[in-house]
C-alpha cells in the first residue's frame, strides 16, 4: 500500500474515534438495539475509509455482507483468521465484530471498535439494507 493512503486511512479512523464513533473498549452484547439505517447511512461515512459499497479497498466490500460467510469473497486478500473464523454475518455476529474486532476473531486485519451499541446497530441496520 502506498504511503498516503495508509495516511488517510489512518487519519480518518483518528478523525471518527475522536468524533465518539470509535471505542476503546470491549462492549458485552447481548442482543442488538434496533437501529436506523437512515442514521447508519450517514454513519457508515466512517466505515468508508478503509470500505466500499460495492469495491474492495483496504476492507472487503459491504453490499451483501448481511447472511455472508465471513472471509468468503474471493477476491479480497482476509486474514486466515477470519477466512477460519467459521462466522456467518448476521446483526449479532456484527455488533459483536464492530464491538471489537480482534477480541472475537484474533489475528484478524481489522481494528477499528464502536463503543457506542446504537451506532453499531444503526449502521448494521443501513448494512442489512445493502442486498
């Protein structure tokens, strides 16, 4: 990757954590809080610095993520770790991911956390949309 990509994607991920999108701890899920996909539209805004809709970026793409076997798109570069991971994307499996990425599969690529439950569903929400 070149250099100022990796700059700006690391710039953006500063920006979203230090606008309270991204947390630093680990969030105990129990069950998903309904969310609004309007909201997790302009949310996922964030998201996109290392995602895309509809391309793979330094993240795999997003439509269609929602019942996707995770690590299951065949041209997108996963860690073995989430390619083993066994998980199906479904809003549990989400909030917990985005909740902490690396607690749930270790060794995934993925680092950046949201705190905050309802940005987390309102964003799973606006993913669910993405058919």
């Amino acid at each position: 990757m070149k250099r100022p990509l990796l700059m700006t994607c690391l710039a953006a991920c500063a920006f979203a954590a230090a606008t309270a999108i991204a947390g630093a701890t680990e969030a105990t899920v129990t069950s998903p809080v309904p969310g609004d996909p309007a909201h997790g539209k302009t949310l996922y805004q964030a998201c996109q610095a290392c995602h895309s809709v509809d391309d793979n970026d330094l993240g795999p793409k997003h439509r269609g993520v929602v019942g996707r076997r995770a690590g299951s798109i065949a041209d997108y570069n996963y860690s073995l770790a989430l390619k083993n991971s066994g998980l199906t994307w479904d809003s549990t499996t989400l909030d917990r991911w985005l909740s902490n990425p690396s607690a749930l599969v270790p060794g995934t690529k993925m680092y950046f956390k949201i705190a905050d439950a309802q940005v987390r569903a309102d964003i799973i929400a606006y993913l669910a949309e993405l058919k």
